[in-house]
C-alpha cells in the first residue's frame, strides 16, 4: 500500500514539472481600427443624430463602451492621422494640417507606426481606405508596416472636379489636381473621375475588410479602416441612396453603419467577436460652411479646422466581448494619440523607441474605479501654434488667429459657404463640464487654474514648441522628405 502511494506521489510529482502544452494558448487579440473622416460628436444616434438611423453603431454602443471626452490629436485631416498613427501630437513629428497632392513630404518611416509595433507581435496588417500621410511610395502604408493596402492617397476632394460634380473650370484651384486614384499596395489600379466612381467607396473599403478578416481568422490581425466619407465630396451607393430624411450626408451616414454591421457579421461568422477589440472613431469635427452636406458638432463650439471642442471632440465606441462592460459610458479624458499605447498594452509589444505622447487607456476599457489615465491635453492647429490647454474639465484658450464659421450662411447640396479663417479669439477658461459649448470664460474668477494650466502650457512649449510665442521647441522631429 506504501508503495502504491508513493508511486502515485511521483506520477503527480512529474505532472506538475511537466509544461502544460495540453491547455490552449490564448490567441492574441485582433484590433480594427474604423476611422471616419469629418464626422461629427452629434453625428450617431447614441450621440442624438435624428433624421436617419445608426443601429449598428448603437447596438456596439450597447455592447461596449462610449466616450464623451474622446478627442482627435488634432482638427485636420493629415495631422490627426499622424497622431493616430504615431501614438504622438503630430506637430511632433512636423505633420500639420492637410498635406495635397504635390507635397514633397510625408509621415518619416523612420516614426514606429501601430502596424509596425504589432507586426513584431506576429499580427497580419492592412491599411483600408484614405491615407493622407503622404502619397509618394515611400510614405505610403506597406513601408509604413502594412502588409495590404487598398484606398485612396489623401481627400476625395483632391481632384479636378468642381463643387456640382462636373470637370473643374480651367484655371481653377481645383483644375491642377491628378485625376484621384485608387492605390492597391504601391500601384494605381483604377481612377476615381466621377461622383458615380466615389460611390462605389464604402462598400469596396468595406469588401476588402471582410476579406482580410475572412482570410486572416486564425492569425492575429490589425485593420485600420479608414473611409473616405463623410467627407465632402458626398457619395453613397444604390443601396443607401434617399434613404435618409436628412438626405445625401444622411445616406452616407446610414452606409457608414452599414458597413460596420458588415465587418461585425464577419466576425461572429468566423467566431472571432469575442477576440476581437473594434473602436470607431472620427479624424475631426464637421466641415459647417457646407451646410446640409456636413455633419452636427452637437452643440460643441465650431467645428473642423480649429481646436474648440467641435473640431476635436469625436464620437468613440469601443466593442470587446467579456472585457469591455456592455452599456459602458466613459466620461474620462482620452484621445486618438493613446490607442497606439493601449494596443501595444494589449498585444504585449514594446512602445516606439521614440518618445511618443500617448498614455494606455486600457483601465477606461477594464472600467478600473478611479482611473484616469490622461490628465491634461495639448491643442495645437496651423504649423504649430498652442492654442489651448485642457487638464480635467478645464480647458483654457489662448489668444490667437483661427477659423470661424459662426454668423456665416452655410453653402447647400455640396457648395460652401463663407468663413473667416483669420478670426482673433480672445483668451478664456471654459469649464467644460458646466459649459461644453465654450460660452462663457470664467477666468476671473479661477486664477488659480489659469495659472495651473498656464504652467502646462510653458513646459508643453519648452517640448514642442509654439509658433505664437516664437518658441521652436527642443523635442520635435522632421517628417520623411522625398529623395
């Protein structure tokens, strides 16, 4: 019996020295990324669009968590994309506002992109949809860590088409585009010339998607979707067309939701859903001089091409089965700079070896009591001027020159309406928890948090520097330049 027993010790013994290979290794996380351009805070029916319906959004939102201080790294189409990208503010990298179509300059390859960060964690990478970090080969995403790319090199309105959709009037501004092109891996494969073609873009970013997901549900994987629309020009397929009581841009709307119902149908098909973290999020607020054809700030304070709430806060919903509460609502500070970070927490890789601005809000996914991951942010716009500072609820707004569109009659049906681009804001303090809308400066009265963020604003200038002040900044890098 003695001998029984300890035969059986040892079996058990040698049990517990063994590595356990029978218990399945978890598969790492898949991440997609859906970036729109141009949408607005108010611009999804779980943030109180009316007039068409989102309810596939909605029901992400119902499943997930949505945010209500999310903003973008800044309010313009190349340099918000640079932050996403980079994990950093993109005057940091020397990336501002939209870069066109002749521009000499693009995202440095030598910057660690997200795709690149988890490509050393083994994950499949495809780029989908608009880029607008620069066109030429070597700026573009397969040197930049993707391994797929299909979509367009910067906005759909960079190309010789006027404002009703016809050839641009010779001598126009418009005129001296490239005819637009459709970019698969390095290469032009087709030329977007009509309305009739940019309608067809949703549902191919879309298409494309569900095939890397479909070919790629036993790899870890990483998609950055990033559509063209709600950018004016508008287009909107067959299937999506009059649908809306808010006509085109709500169309436009209805098949953004569509295709991300699409993208959330292939992952539960190939039982990957609970896998797999997807965050829909805007590059900047709404172009508002166009009118009915441009998205709703919801109330906040202008809207795209400036660093008031409504050209930077962003609609954001995050889905990721069992780690992420349903019905979650995140009131904290956060911002398209910190995904880079949060990723890399998540698939376990190390961060950019450059210094990177972005802090891991992955505690705001887990619903940790009392977290707050990002204290303060920094609003910079043109080249790179600091226009604002935001710690908490705070945020106080320097004085210095910006776009206006308030007291402008809006252009209609895809035409713009005036604005004054050289507007003198005056400086403020706006506690953005009782007056998000940006109305009221109550600087007299708080001195204390003037002074308080004004010192977040001299070592944010010491850093990055502040053309208002003429400071260069010690800590800025050169984007990638064209040999």
């Amino acid at each position: 019996m003695n001998k029984l027993l300890n035969y059986s010790l040892v079996l058990a013994a040698i049990a517990v020295a063994l590595p356990t290979s029978a218990a399945p290794k978890s598969k790492p996380t898949n991440i997609i990324v859906v970036f729109i351009d141009d949408m607005g805070y108010g611009d999804l029916g779980s943030y109180g669009a009316t007039g068409y319906k989102t309810p596939n959004l909605d029901r992400m939102a119902a499943q997930g968590v949505r945010f209500t201080n999310f903003v973008s790294a800044q309010g313009v189409c190349s340099a918000s994309r640079a932050g996403i990208m980079t994990g950093c503010y993109p005057n940091r990298l020397g990336i501002s506002g939209a870069l066109m179509p002749d521009s000499k300059i693009g995202l440095n390859p030598e910057e660690e992109t997200m795709a690149e960060i988890l490509k050393k964690q083994n994950y499949k990478t495809a780029a989908i949809g608009k880029w607008h970090l620069g066109h030429l080969k070597e700026f573009l995403p397969l040197q930049q860590g993707f391994d797929e790319y299909l979509g367009l090199p910067y906005s759909n309105d960079m190309w010789p088409v006027g404002f009703d959709g016809l050839p641009a009037a010779p001598n126009t501004n418009k005129a001296r585009y490239p005819v637009l092109p459709l970019i698969e891996g390095n290469e032009k494969v087709r030329e977007m010339k009509t309305l009739e073609d940019q309608s067809e873009l949703t549902t191919l970013y879309t298409e494309r998607a569900v095939k890397f997901i479909t070919e790629n549900k036993k790899n870890p994987f990483f998609i950055y979707l990033a559509h063209s629309m709600c950018h004016i020009p508008l287009a909107v397929s067959g299937k999506f067309k009059g649908k809306s009581q808010q006509g085109l841009f709500g169309d436009v709307i209805m098949e953004i939701d569509w295709s991300v119902g699409e993208i959330m149908k292939t992952l539960e098909k190939n039982g990957i859903e609970k896998n797999t973290l997807v965050v829909f999020t805007s590059d900047n607020g709404p172009w508002l001089n166009f009118g009915n054809h441009a998205g709703s700030a919801g109330g906040l304070r202008e809207g795209k091409g400036g660093s008031f709430e409504g050209g930077q806060r962003e609609p954001c919903i995050m889905k990721w089965p069992d780690q992420i509460a349903p019905g979650t609502i995140c009131n904290q500070l956060a911002s398209t700079i910190d995904l880079l970070p949060t990723f890399a927490e998540i698939a376990q890789a190390d961060l950019p070896k450059k210094k990177i601005d972005g802090v891991s809000i992955l505690p705001l996914l887990k619903g940790v009591p009392d977290a707050h991951p990002r204290e303060s942010f920094l609003y910079y716009y043109r080249k790179n001027s600091l226009e604002c500072v935001r710690k908490g609820t705070w945020k106080l707004v320097f004085a210095h020159p910006g776009q206006t569109y308030h007291g402008f009659e809006p252009g209609k049906d895809g035409f713009p309406g005036k604005t004054n681009g050289n507007f003198n804001f005056e400086e403020g303090l706006y506690d953005l928890r009782r007056d998000p809308g940006e109305q009221y400066d109550v600087k007299a009265f708080y001195p204390e948090v003037v002074a308080e963020l004004k010192k977040i604003a001299d070592e944010a200038r010491e850093d990055l520097g502040d053309d208002l002040t003429n400071n260069p900044g010690k800590n800025r890098r050169e984007p990638g330049k064209a040999n």
